[in-house]
C-alpha cells in the first residue's frame, strides 16, 4: 500500500497522537517517534507514524 506525505500540524502534549494535515483532510495518528515537531512531513501507516521525511522529498513526491 502506497501513503503520501504528510505535514505535522499538532501534537499532543505527551507526544502519542499527533494531527497531520493532507490536502483535504486532517488526521490523528499514533506517534512513537521521539524527535517529531510541528512542520515536520511524516507518513502514515494504518494510523500510525511510521518515517519523518525531508521537505524537499515530501515535495517531490507530492507532486508525482
């Protein structure tokens, strides 16, 4: 199964559940990365945070 990228729009405040933002949806997925932040791209696997991606690989794909 193919995921796109996604961007960090919120966290909580113990760092578990995170929103990340596509391009027509808003989602909360379980995070059990240590080092996310906000504005971090991020891909989701069945609602879970699977790998942060760098910006400039996140555009790439977004737009292929």
């Amino acid at each position: 199964m193919l995921t796109k990228p996604g961007l960090v729009v919120g966290i909580h405040k113990d760092k578990s559940t995170v929103l990340v933002q596509y391009d027509t949806e808003t989602v909360t997925a379980q995070n059990m990365l240590k080092d996310i932040k906000l504005g971090d791209y991020v891909m989701v696997l069945d609602g879970v945070i699977i790998q942060i991606i760098p910006e400039r690989t996140a555009d790439k794909m977004m737009k292929s």
